[in-house]
C-alpha cells in the first residue's frame, strides 16, 4: 500500500510513504519506505509520515 505524500500548504506532491509485506525468516513482516523531496527534510515530515503508517499497519486485523 503506497499514499501520496502532500504539502499542506501548497497542495504539491512532495513524496509518497508506504509499506508492503516481506518474509524474514519464514515470517511476513511490514516493510516500511517512504521518499521525501529533497527541500522537506529535516522538517519532521518523514516521522510524522512513518509513525501514520505505522498506526494504520499495526490497527488492521488480518485474521
């Protein structure tokens, strides 16, 4: 699953987060990514993105 990734002020496309499943050792683990425009980072922007991720993947019932 990829989401865009929206500057709330300008309304530009500044990147994308994601997460997609990946086997470690027999077992199916998130696999988190994201990819932020060079003038976003150090802004907070990638946290704020992983931790929405993170939150959503952990609060989905796969059973």
């Amino acid at each position: 699953m990829v989401w865009a990734l929206i500057d709330k002020n300008s309304n530009l496309l500044i990147g994308f987060r994601g997460v997609s499943p990946q086997r470690i050792a027999g077992n199916e683990e998130p696999n988190l990514g994201y990819r932020l425009a060079v003038g976003f980072w150090n802004k907070g922007l990638a946290c704020e993105a992983a931790k929405g991720v993170l939150k959503y993947v952990f609060t989905q019932t796969t059973h």
